[in-house]
C-alpha cells in the first residue's frame, strides 16, 4: 500500500531541483499532484514522466508566486478535485548574489523576499483556509541551513530563510488544536541550479561552491520531503536539518586533494 494514496499534493518551484525530485518522490508514494513553476514546457514534461514511470495523474500550473493577485486567481480556482490539497510542499525559492549589503544589488532583495517569504505567504494563505475547513492538511516549507547560521555576504538571502524558519513555527502555532501539520526540511548544500542562480547564470563560478566536495542532491533533499509527509496523523516533523557529510556549519565545507578524491 503506498502511503500517500489517495492524496493531492500541491509542490511550487516543480520544473527542477528539489521541486521536480520531491515531485517523482511524493508520486511514488502514490500522492496525486498539482505541479506549479513559471516552465510551462518543463512542467508538461513532468507530468508526463510522472504519468509514465508511476502512473500519476497531475495537474500543471504556470504561475510566479511572487504574483498576488494570480496566486489568489489561480490556486483560488483549482478545478475539483484538484482543489483539495492535503500537502503543500512550499519549495519555490532562489539566491541572487553574493555580497556584502553595503555593495548588494537592491533588485537581487526584491527577487528574494518577493519569492522566499512573500511567495510562500501567498501561496499558504490561499490553500490553508481548505486544508483548516477540511480539518486536514499538511504543509511542508523548503528552508535553508541559512535559517540558522548567517553567512558572509549572504545576509538578505539568510533573512528570507529566517524568515521562513519563523514563519514554519508561527504558522504551526496558528493551526495549533487542529490536525493541520506544519514542518520545514532545512537543507545544506546541495547540487541543484541554484548556485547558477545565485550568480546569475555564470556556471564556472557556480561550479566552483561544489567542487572537490560531495554535496546533498536534490534525490536527498525529497526523500526527507517524502519522510516528512509519510509519518501517521499523530507524529508532525517539526524541523528537519539535512547537511552532507561533508559540511559541519553554513561555511565549513570539507574539500578533497583533487590528486587524492578519498582523502
């Protein structure tokens, strides 16, 4: 019996990285799947594959969370069944830039905050009235080791993870007294597009924050996503920290002798 039977999860950011692998690892599980992301062509893709590999019924929809008024419009509007949401897998997020705030590039912040905090608040304030009336729900933001160490040059990113760590305990505080779950899966490095990203599509410089170290993969990061919406009714992850083997803190990264891989 596949645990996620019979339920609808809804995963922002789905077209890559975490999102499209905690996509495959919710539909293994058996969930039903409401795919969001701004890549139309990417998310078709998906939601063919996922059809295909486990026979997986999804509905696609193309939308920037950073867009009120279509968050409102579009997940406010969901076709039944699809308009039943039992998990929300917050994960739409990214970095811009690497510097320091007196040097920091103000359009960067805007891309930040409009996404990683104001993004997820949209999104959850849409779909949470459902899951609270239907006394059923389950909703799962997408942190960062950022939430709990501040980084040099990285502070505006490490406050939107912040703010997300706060906004996880202060949403599960809301829903307290109701079946609501509320969790957030906190990851360290990883290897996704994200470092590409961040440095504004210049993957020599993005290669370099992984190198000659091994990183978590996005597979890692969604079989934490998938652990967490498994658990039974009475048992809610509150917080899970994944860091790679590799990494002790934020910045302490252990990285090999090129000419000795296994030292």
């Amino acid at each position: 019996m596949k645990r996620l039977e019979g339920r609808r999860a809804l995963i922002t950011g789905a077209s890559s990285g975490i999102g499209q692998a905690s996509a495959r690892a919710l539909a293994a599980e058996g969930a039903s799947l409401v795919l969001v992301a701004r890549r139309e062509v990417r998310l078709r893709a998906l939601g063919d594959e996922l059809r295909e590999s486990f026979g997986t019924d999804s509905h696609t929809v193309v939308l920037d969370v950073r867009d009120r008024s279509s968050v409102e419009t579009v997940l406010g509007s969901l076709p039944s069944p699809w308009n039943e949401i039992d998990i929300l897998l917050n994960n739409a997020g990214l970095s811009r830039g690497l510097a320091p705030v007196g040097s920091g590039d103000p359009d960067d912040w805007d891309e930040m905050i409009d996404t990683n905090v104001k993004g997820l608040l949209y999104v959850t304030r849409t779909l949470l009235p459902s899951m609270l009336e239907r006394e059923h729900g389950h909703i799962i933001n997408i942190g960062s080791i950022a939430g709990h160490e501040v980084y040099p040059n990285g502070a505006v990113y490490c406050a939107t993870k912040w703010a997300v760590r706060a906004l996880t305990q202060g949403i599960r505080e809301d829903v307290h007294g109701t079946p609501v779950r509320v969790s957030t899966v906190d990851p360290g490095l990883v290897e996704t597009e994200f470092s590409v990203v961040r440095f504004h599509g210049n993957r020599e410089r993005a290669a370099q924050v992984y190198e000659n170290t091994r990183p978590l993969t996005a597979v890692d990061v969604a079989e934490a996503v998938a652990f967490c919406a498994t658990r039974p009714p009475h048992a809610n992850v509150a917080e899970l920290v994944l860091l790679a083997s590799d990494q002790a803190t934020a910045t302490k990264v252990h990285r090999r002798n090129p000419e000795n891989p296994s030292s």
